[in-house]
C-alpha cells in the first residue's frame, strides 16, 4: 500500500460512518524509517504529523528537520523526557509524574507539548491509564499545567467485535470527559477505528510495504 491508498482508505471510512471528510487525520507512523525512507513515502505526499515511538531516534531526526510536526507516541521514561522539546503532541502519556516532568521541562524550553492520556485496553498490556483512574489522573495532568487533548488506545490483538468494543469504550470515555481528540487506529485497524470515532489515525507499516 501507500499513502495515498490509506487516505483513500481513511476518507472512505469516514464516509460510511458519516463523517466529515477529513475529521480523522493521519499521523505517519515513522519509527525505524530513516529521513530519506519520510521524504520518498510521507512528505512527497503532502504534510502530515510524524510519529515517532523512541525518544533517542526522535531526537536525531527533528534536529534535521525541526520545520516538520512531529508527535511521539511510546513509553515515556524520565530519562528521556529532554528529548520532547521538538514534539507538539505527546500520545502516550499515562502516569502523572512524566506530566509533572514535562511540564517542568518546559518551563525552560518555553513551550509545552499538548498530550493525550494512554487507555489501558484491558488486555494483559502494561501501558496506559486504568479506566477507573482515568478522572483523577486528567485532573492531576491538568493540574501541572499541560493541556490535554484526548485519549488514545491500542487495540488487543484480538478478534474484530473486540477490537471495535474496545475503540467504542474509548469513544465512549472522552466524550463522557469532554476530550475532543481520539488517538486510534494502526495499520491492522484503522478504518474500524475510524468507523468508532478516531480523529488520529497512526499508521506505520502500510506508508512503507
Ligand atoms: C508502531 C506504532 C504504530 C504504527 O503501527 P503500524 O502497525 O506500523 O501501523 C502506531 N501506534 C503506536 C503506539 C506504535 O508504537
């Protein structure tokens, strides 16, 4: 496939869940791609949010090339929260500590990344935020200054009716919250996610195969 391929793919989604053309938007998924790898599959495309998943790789690359949107969308340890000073959106953020880290690091950078809250999706995956803390860790988050966007999940591996029960739970909890944004979808997924609401749609694999 190809990019112009998943956005067909994208549009018609959004067209069979009635939606607007466009409310969902493709974040490229670039980790492990070398810049030459972006420019040849993303950028020659058009412009879209580069994802990154490793903070170190995230680092080497936006030095090349700061005028690109890049968002990062792994785990997040302390060590490496220096290196979220080129990003503008933090997808993956589940513990209120990386927000008070983050919050503090920008103070000296003199801007701050927007986030979304990762949901824990039930399966026996350690990352994301238990749903029954979901309230408490937004007020926390909120409270350090940092402001929050939305959530976003993973799927489980899992069949279809779980996969689409899990995106609806989500959907489900940042309108409950009122998030606007909904970080879902990858390359295995996308249109059910999109069919459930996502308005971030991470594709990785299916830019570059
Ligand atoms: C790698 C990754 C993606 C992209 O997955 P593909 O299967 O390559 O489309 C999306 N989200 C996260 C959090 C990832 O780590």
């Amino acid at each position: 496939m190809s990019l112009p391929e998943v956005l067909d793919r994208i549009r018609a989604a959004e067209a069979a869940a009635g939606r607007p053309s466009g409310s969902a938007r493709l974040v490229a998924v670039t980790k492990g791609q070398d810049l030459a790898s972006i420019e040849q599959h993303v950028l020659a495309h058009g412009e879209f949010p580069l994802g990154e998943g490793r903070a170190q790789e995230l680092r080497d690359k936006a030095a090349q090339r700061p005028e690109l949107e890049w968002h990062f969308l792994g785990p997040l340890q302390r060590n490496k929260v220096k290196y979220m000073r080129p990003v503008t959106l933090v997808h993956s953020l589940e513990e209120v500590w990386q927000a008070e880290a983050l919050a503090q690091a920008a103070h000296t950078w003199g801007r701050a990344p927007d986030v979304l809250l990762q949901l824990h999706n039930g399966e026996a995956q350690k990352h994301g935020v238990d749903p029954e803390q979901l309230r408490s860790v937004l007020q926390h988050v909120r409270a350090t200054g940092l402001t929050v966007r939305g959530l976003m999940v993973m799927a489980p591996e899992a069949e279809e009716a779980q996969v689409r029960r899990v995106f609806e739970d989500a959907a489900r909890r940042a309108h409950d919250l009122g998030l606007s944004e909904l970080s879902m979808g990858m390359s295995g997924d996308y249109p059910l996610a999109v069919a459930a609401g996502s308005t971030l749609v991470r594709v990785g694999r299916s830019l570059f195969t």
